[in-house]
C-alpha cells in the first residue's frame, strides 16, 4: 500500500481508503461488512469513511460494531463522519440538518456515539450551508478540534470559492481552517480536482479523499447491457443517481475504455481507479466494494499505476473526451 500526506498536515492515508455509502446497511449485511473491512485493512488500508446520513445513521452504527469487534489499536487506522443532511430523513426538523454551530456539535457527539469511538480523525461539511454563516463553522469547528472531539475537518462538495472564504476567515482569526475536501472523481467528472482547485493545491495545499471512482459502477462496465439486479443503480431511491450516470455516450467510451485495459492485462475498474490516484493531488480515492473479490481486484490499482505512462494517460483523455480546459491567464 502507498501512503500520502493529507495537505499541508502530518497526516498519511492510504492512497486507496474504504466506504460505506449505499453499501452499508443497504447491501451487506454485519458478516459481510466484517470480512471487507478486515480485507481492507490487513492490505494495509488505514481510513474509513462514513456519515450521518448514510442510511440515516445506521451505516456508522454497523462499522462502530465492526471496529469494536476487531479491537485493532485505535492509533493505526482513521475514521471520518460528516455532517449536513442530519439522519432522520424527511422527518429533520429545523436544527436537525445544517452547518449551525448546534448541528454541527450535535451530530458529531451522535457520531461518536454510533460509531462507539472517542474521536473522529477527519469530519466533513458535507455541504456548504448558505444559512449559516463561514465564520460559525470555522469556530465551530475549530472548537471541537481543540475539545479533541476531531482531529481534522474539512470540506465536502463545497466551491472553491467558499473553501478560501474558509481559510480566509480561519486565517484573519488565527484558527484551524479545513484541511481536506472530499469532492466526486473520475473519468466522467474531473473539473473541480483538476480546474477549480489548481490554485488552491497550488496556493494553500490541500488533501482530497474523493469518492465514487467508478462513477458509482459505470467504470466497471456492469452496465453496459442494462442494469443489473441488485446493483446500487437498482436501489430503490437511487432513480437520481441512475439518471445522471447512465447515457448510451458514455457507455460507448466505456467499452472502448475497456479495450484499453485489456490491452494493459488489467480490468476496466483497476484502471479506473489506477488514473484517479495518479493525480498527485489525490491524497486518497474511497473505494465501494461489497464483495471480497470486488475488493481485491480494485486494491490491484497499485500494481496498475506504473503502467500509466504519458501515453497512456493520452490515449484515455482520447477515449473519454472528458478532459476538462484550464482558462488561459
């Protein structure tokens, strides 16, 4: 397994990490859930992510009970949750969802209570609030890293804009900014990593725990033929996810993709995941299996990075036609 520093912190996550979103309590079950993360970390995997909402609170119950059971020593691996959509659903009332400084406190503490730890290593605005005001969430924030209740916050989906408001108003008060951001990554959605945030990696320095390298399966080429029963597109809730993933364009530069990866004697997923963590500006891309072989097959990524020489990574931006345009100073 690599390792890679988190920003300008002292932090190193393994550049490949595991998740819990919309597997969780919705595909896997305990067992299943216990055999994937030991997987993970016995290849040597050392962060978990999760969240209040992810099956409104019963995804960080089921990895608390996992993490209990394991007892592995609490100093070698990382925990994440973030706040912003509350657990309840429709049925959040006002202070139940949001950045304000009592929903950002309040679900930290349920956090750590549904996780059974006594800290968080990384939490998450898991959305920008336009209700609450940057400088509550800065103090907010800054106050539970001192209260030793999380060790790192960051940001989730947020602009690059808002994320400098952040440091700057962190900054003017000589208090601890966000360190992280945890936006979506891959072949099909490359802007924010690779344009809106240059000048803040250049400029600020700052880690990424980006999610969804697959495209949510669409880089594994399960869907080429329709979707398959049980799979996350097949979720019942999920209609959005299924809407904004799947087009006959894309799964035509997926097939050729796929070529390309044979090609390179690997799979298409492993490739996939392989160029998202090329980008030196990936501290870490969270993975989503919910089988072991699953699991296996995407550590493999490793063993794939040497392979992606200029050429290659040309030959992709030819295939997918996805690569965004820096504006010109």
């Amino acid at each position: 397994m690599e390792y890679r520093i988190m920003g300008k912190t002292g932090l190193q996550l393994s550049v490949l990490s595991y998740g819990s979103w919309v597997t969780f309590a919705k595909q896997i079950d305990d067992n299943a859930s216990d055999r994937l993360m030991s997987l993970a970390y016995d290849s040597g995997i050392n962060f978990f992510d999760n969240a209040e909402v992810y099956s409104r609170g019963e995804s960080e119950k089921m990895m608390g009970r996992i993490l209990k059971k394991k007892n592995w020593e609490r100093s070698s691996y990382t925990v994440s949750s973030k706040a912003f959509f509350g657990w309840r659903g429709e049925a959040n009332k006002p202070n139940q969802k949001g950045l304000s400084r009592k929903h950002l406190t309040e679900a930290c503490h349920e956090a750590l209570e549904r996780l059974q730890l006594e800290y968080l290593d990384l939490y998450f605005c898991h959305r920008p609030d336009k209700n609450t005001p940057i400088e509550e969430v800065v103090r907010t924030m800054n106050t539970l890293v001192e209260q030793g209740k999380i060790f790192y916050w960051g940001t989730s989906e947020w602009s690059a804009a808002e994320i400098m408001e952040a440091h700057m108003v962190a900054r003017e008060l000589r208090l601890i900014g966000p360190a992280v951001e945890q936006t979506q990554y891959n072949l099909f959605e490359r802007q924010k990593i690779e344009v809106d945030y240059y000048t803040i990696f250049k400029n600020m320095g700052m880690g990424t725990t980006i999610w969804s390298p697959l495209a949510s399966g669409l880089l594994t080429g399960k869907y080429n033929d329709g979707i398959p029963e049980g799979s996350r597109l097949a979720l019942e809730g999920f209609e959005w996810l299924k809407d904004r993933t799947l087009s006959n364009e894309r799964i035509g530069r997926v097939r050729e993709l796929n070529k390309l990866a044979q090609d390179l004697g690997t799979t298409l997923a492993t490739l996939s995941i392989a160029w998202c963590v090329r980008n030196p500006n990936v501290t870490t891309a969270i993975l989503g299996a919910t089988r072991e072989e699953q699991l296996k097959e995407n550590l493999k990524a490793i063993e794939v990075l040497p392979k992606l020489t200029t050429e290659v990574m040309e030959r992709i931006d030819e295939i997918m036609g996805t690569k965004p345009v820096m504006p010109q100073y």
